[in-house]
C-alpha cells in the first residue's frame, strides 16, 4: 500500500512543490551569506 506524501516545506511546514520553499531557501542563504561575511571580516 503507497501512500501520497503531503507536499510541504520541510523547514516552516507551509505548502509547497518543492522540499524547502523559495522563502526559506532565500532566508537560508542570505544567514549563510551573512555568516561567511562575518567570518571572512579581518580582525583589527
């Protein structure tokens, strides 16, 4: 017996045809970018 998996963001659970929705994936790599910002800055 197969059974339709429900089509969902898997990080905020909001409907969607993709695993992680354009909203999250767009706040995902804007915190990695600010991260690799961050670490990248030169100290002093």
């Amino acid at each position: 017996m197969t059974t339709k998996r429900k089509e969902v963001c898997m990080l905020c659970g909001k409907p969607s045809l993709k695993s992680i929705c354009d909203v999250c994936a767009q706040r995902v790599q804007s915190e990695q970018l600010g991260k690799k910002t961050k670490e990248e800055k030169p100290k002093g």
